[in-house]
C-alpha cells in the first residue's frame, strides 16, 4: 500500500452502531481507526462488567450518541460515570467530567469484531490469571488517549 493509500484509509469513518443485551438502549458512534482501543485491567472495569478485563474505544463525544432508550450513570470514581442499561444491567459507555471522550465498551458493539483493541492499560491491576496480549502494548496506569 503507498503512503498516500495509507493515509487514506486512516481518515475514513466507520459508522457503528451498538446497544444492551435486552435492546432497551442503542447508540451510534464514529469510529477513526487512529482512536485508542484498549483492553483495561483496573478494579473499577473488573467490578462493573464482572470480567477480568473491559476492552474499550474512546471517542469524542460529538461522534457519539444514544438511539434509544436511556442509561443510567453511576460516578465510579471522581471524573467518571459508567453508563448502563437500567433493565439488563449492561456496561455501555463511560464518560468524563471534563468531557473529552466517550468509551465505549466493545462487548456491546452489534459488530463485536469491528474495532480490534491497541493498546492495555492498568496492567498494575491485571489478576495474576489473566493474560496479557504479548502483542499489545501495555501501560501500568492509564494509556494516553491524546483526545
């Protein structure tokens, strides 16, 4: 592929849509594949998904919205709230109280194999029996979003 191919194919936008397991919430978002995906290890995602990672993509919030429904927001730590269905109880999205991005939980993507996680962060707070992607790489704390 030449250089300007190359450029080409990380400008363009790929529409995706996503939602709960009971279909009570959907959302939109755009996606570049220059944004950050990341496989997240810290104690708040294993608590609110009940899994040992929560992969993520984060997103401005203007290429972001809710279709459906309305999640109910929980502050998870100062700066965050967790977005979730009311009815099925599924992790959708996390937001910032600075408004800089959106993220996205990739489990809930109708197109689970859409966007390929980049990068891991929290690897300090990874459980001993999860494995971390040798091929990724991987930060201790949070990995830069640069939104």
């Amino acid at each position: 592929m030449r250089a300007d191919q190359r450029q080409l194919a990380t400008d363009i936008l790929m529409n995706l849509t996503g939602g709960c397991l009971c279909g009570g919430v959907a959302y939109r978002l755009e996606f570049e594949p220059a944004d950050v995906a990341d496989v997240c290890f810290c104690r708040e995602c294993r608590k609110a998904s009940g899994a040992a990672a929560l992969p993520w993509v984060q997103v401005l919030p203007a290429r972001f919205a809710v279709t459906r429904g309305a999640a109910k927001g929980f502050a998870s730590s100062p700066g965050a709230m967790r977005w979730f269905c009311p009815d099925c109880g599924t992790p959708l999205y996390m937001t910032d109280t600075q408004g800089r991005s959106v993220g996205v939980t990739l489990g809930s993507l109708d197109d689970a194999e859409a966007i390929r996680p980049t990068t891991q962060g929290w690897v300090c707070e990874r459980v001993s029996w999860q494995a971390l992607d040798e091929a990724l790489p991987g930060y201790e704390k949070a990995p830069p979003y640069d939104l």
